[in-house]
C-alpha cells in the first residue's frame, strides 16, 4: 500500500500501520506521486484522501479504466468523509445497473 494525502495527521495514522505515502497538495505533485507509484511493483493498492482524489478525478477515473493495477481507494482525512456512508453500495449499484 502507498498513500498520497494532503496533511500530515493521515500520514503518521497510517504510518503506524505501517503504510509508507507523502504528503502534497498541488495537482502536478499527485500525479507525480502517482506515476512514482506506479513504477513500484510492489504497491498493489494507493491510498488518497478524499480531498486530493477530488482535484485529479479524471486522472483517477483514467487510471481506473485503463490499469488492472493499483487499486484506487479514496479515503477521508482526519476530518471525516464528504461522501455519504453508502457512496460505495451506490457506486456498485450504478455500475452494475441495480435499481434499489
């Protein structure tokens, strides 16, 4: 796993855990972090803040469609989430064309 956040509460949270990331704030150096994690092999799933994710989203949704690897997990920062507990049972049910 690697993160990329955008402050530096999440990064030692996570550090603990023993997840290794960095911390930005400008869009050119979240695609850079990304492209650095793309060259690693090893990392098999990215981490980023909700925050970030929102400012590189086509850059994300390209990744998504075109990269079996990483996973893209979009995460809230210490303040807490923006989206809505159930984004990801919508996000799945639009995807698959599930009516709820």
């Amino acid at each position: 796993m690697f993160l990329i956040s955008d402050n530096v509460d999440t990064l030692i949270g996570l550090r603990l855990a023993g997840v290794k990331g960095v911390v930005v704030h400008e869009k050119e150096e979240i695609i850079k972090s990304f492209e650095n994690a793309f060259k690693n092999k090893q990392i098999q799933v990215v981490l980023i803040t909700e925050k970030l994710a929102d400012i590189v989203s086509d850059f994300i949704l390209d990744i998504r469609l075109n990269r079996r690897y990483p996973l893209i997990v979009e995460i809230p920062d210490r303040h807490g989430a923006k989206k809505p507990s159930d984004s990801i049972l919508k996000f799945i049910e639009e995807s698959m064309g599930i009516k709820s």
